[in-house]
C-alpha cells in the first residue's frame, strides 16, 4: 500500500537529512557569508562565475534547500491526501510546510540582514524538528494498512516523562547550536576538565561550552533512566524499548563525537556526525512521544 509515497518520502527524509549536514557545514567552515549578503542570487548571479569554495559550499546548500523544501510541501499534500484518515497526518503535514518555510525565511534573513547567535542557533533546531516531521510522515504511510498500529499503554507518569526528556532534549539541541555561532566550540580545552578547571563558570564563550557540556551530560542521565523505566516495566511493548535503547545508543554516540570534537581540535567530520546524531536522536524521541499519545494512559 502506498508504494511511491513510501518511496518518496523516504527519498525526502534523506534529502533533509543532506541539507541538515551542509547547514552544519557552512556553520563549521564559516561559509554563511559565501554569497555575500545577496538572497537568492549569489552575489547577485544565478550561477556564481569563479566561485571560491565558501561560496561553492553556501550556494549548493541554497539549492538544495530549495529543492528539499518544494519535495517537503509535495510530500505534505500526497500525505495528507493518502492518509486523510490517520490523526496525525495532517498535524505533521502542516507542521512539516510550516518548519521548512520558516527554516528557509531564517537563512535568507541572516544572508540579507545579519543575525544574533540566538536566532542563527534556532535555525538549526527547527532543523531537527522539521527533520522529525518528515521521518514521521515516513513513519505513517508504512504503518498504513497493518492490522494493529502501535499504541503502547503507559502510565502518565511515564508519558509526562518522555514529554520533558524531548522538551529537554531540544534545549540541548539549541545550547549546542550557540556554541557553535558563538564560536565556543574549543573554548575548553580537555574533558572532563575544562581548561584544567572543573567549573570555569558561566560567563562568555567559555560559560556557553560548559554549560552545554553539563546539559548534554544531563540529558544522558534522562535517558538511561527512560530505557530502565521501559525495560523494567513496558519490556512487553517492544517498539517502545527498542526505541528508548536505540535513544540512549544515540545519545552515547552523542557524548562520544562530543568529546573527540574536542579532542580533534573541532575536525570537520567529527563534528558533522555530532550534529547528525542529536537530530536522529530528536526525531527518535519524537517518534515514541507520537505512539505514546495514541493509548490511554494505565493507572
């Protein structure tokens, strides 16, 4: 059922996930400013003549943007249309047009205009939550036509958890996004210490290092705790531990790039996997707020 939609959206989660990588790449090798401030155009050209390699990697991120943004409303409509009757089809696919419209407005309005790190780093987590819209259609048109879908009951205690770990989840996901616009990125030095100190306090851009280094080491702990809670008392709903295992997989993988990022003075590589793990993991929690909103809660 829905073979091509199947396909497609597939294709586009993919394509998201490109464009999630190159925004990360012009962050990393300061490329923002790679066509000057002229948007669409590049320096004012359709197609930059001579262009130097910020400027490859800046404008190459803009096409593609723009062609996984029309894919994304292509795909919002063929969801909506396909699977009128799920009730989380057309929340996803409104939210899904909504985030990558208003992902395109932040990164032309930084080109044109000049942005503060706050809002530079929200353009990356609406990054992550448009990510997990589209995985979530994704997630809907293969789910079509099974018999049962998965609807796991929990208590409310536990639903109200998985709520603030992903609400928590997309605060760490921003502090790590200013840390990089605020080029905090090696402003500690080693680990666990930070610049031989153990706490060098809150203020600059050493401040923002650490403290993201704190938050993201919290959200670690949140989510071991959620994988104990599933495995001792949900072990019966598979999808929800395997996911809350593969959460807590990710979010190692997480603390481990982010410690080499340190380690590898910032390598390009290292840091573009930080930065595709935390939005795999975001969506992934998404994906178990969704099942877990369709049950009622047990006592």
């Amino acid at each position: 059922m829905h073979k091509w939609l199947k396909i497609y959206s597939v294709i586009t989660s993919i394509g998201l996930l490109i464009v999630l990588i190159q925004g990360a790449l012009v962050t990393k090798t300061g490329s923002g400013e790679g066509c000057g401030a002229t948007w669409p155009l590049c320096f004012g050209e359709v197609i930059p003549t001579t262009p130097a390699i910020e400027t490859i990697i800046e404008y190459s991120h803009r096409i593609v943007s723009g062609l996984v943004g029309a894919m994304i409303i292509v795909l919002a409509f063929w969801a909506w249309k396909q699977l009128k009757h799920i009730r989380e089809t057309k929340t996803f696919s409104i939210a899904s047009v909504i985030l990558i419209i208003f992902q395109g407005l932040l990164g032309a309005g930084a080109v044109v205009f000049g942005q503060s790190k706050a809002i530079l780093a929200l353009h990356f987590g609406i990054s992550a939550m448009s990510l997990a819209s589209v995985v979530l259609l994704t997630i809907l048109a293969f789910e079509d036509g099974k018999e049962q879908k998965v609807a796991p009951r929990v208590t409310k205690g536990y639903k109200y958890y998985l709520f603030f770990v992903i609400t928590y989840c997309y605060a760490v996901i921003y502090s790590g996004a200013y840390v990089k616009h605020s080029e905090a990125t090696l402003a500690c030095s080693g680990f666990p210490l930070c610049n031989g100190q153990l706490f060098p306090g809150l203020s600059g851009p050493i401040g923002a290092h650490y403290f993201h280094r704190v938050v993201g080491t919290i959200l670690l702990v949140f989510l071991i705790i959620l994988m104990t809670w599933t495995i001792k008392r949900y072990k019966h709903e598979h999808v929800l531990l395997w996911t809350s295992i593969l959460a807590v997989v990710l979010v190692i993988g997480q603390f481990a790039s982010g410690i080499s990022v340190v380690f590898t003075q910032n390598a390009l590589s290292v840091g573009l996997i930080h930065a595709l793990i935390i939005s795999v993991l975001f969506s992934t929690l998404s994906y178990m707020a969704m099942i877990l909103t369709r049950a009622k809660s047990i006592s």
